[in-house]
C-alpha cells in the first residue's frame, strides 16, 4: 500500500518550496527538473513513485510535480520552463541519432544519452 504525504514536507528545508509545475510524465518533469539544476537552480520532484495505475488515488493529485527549492530561483525557472514550452510547440518529438530514444520537442537535447538534437 503506497501512502501519501511520504514526503518530508515539513522539514525547515523544504519549508519555502515553490511548486512550479505538474505534468502526467514523468521523463518530462526529470527533464525540466535537470535543465533548471544545470542553470543553478535547486528543485526537486515530487511524486515520481505514485504516478501510473493508482486507480484509488485521485490523477491530479498523483501527478509528478517539479518544486522550486529557493523563493529567488522561481521567476528565473518560469522563463526557462516557458522558453522550453514555447519551442515544444515549434517542433514536434525527435529521435536521437546517437542512441535512438525518442525525445520530446522542446528537448535541445537527448534526455537519455545528452546528444544534441541535429535534425532542425
Ligand atoms: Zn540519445
């Protein structure tokens, strides 16, 4: 049985998170969270384990979610996750050259091997 609220929610580090968005996947919300980590700013996922095929846990509450560990970085992470929204909706999903794994849009880069995407 897989509880909510395993999270260490109220724990002095986590006391001024900001959730900055929530999407069904989660390779998209890990991708979003290392694009934001490689610009310095600090975030973490919340629930990655309980996302897919809990039919007794309402879905919008189960979906994987990317949390801004610093009040600062908030406004700087909502720019990045709009540029990279805003190029999703330029180009549609790629596969990798190098390793052949299907990436979505607004990837720059493959999420699984980090070769640049050379097809556009
Ligand atoms: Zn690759």
């Amino acid at each position: 049985m897989i509880q909510l609220g395993f999270w260490p929610a109220s724990g002095p580090e986590f006391h001024s998170m900001k959730r900055l968005v929530s999407h069904e996947s989660l390779a998209h919300v890990g991708h979003l969270r290392n694009v934001l980590e490689q610009s310095g700013i600090a975030c973490v996922v919340r629930n990655e384990q309980l996302s897919g095929g809990l039919g007794e846990i309402p879905f919008l509450e189960c979906l994987p979610e990317l949390w801004v560990l610093r009040d600062e970085d908030l406004a700087r992470a909502q720019v990045l996750i709009r540029d990279m929204e805003n190029a999703e909706a330029r180009r549609g999903p790629w596969r990798c050259r190098r390793c052949g794994e299907s990436n979505e849009g607004q990837f720059a880069a493959c999420w699984q091997c980090g070769a640049a995407d050379e097809s556009g």
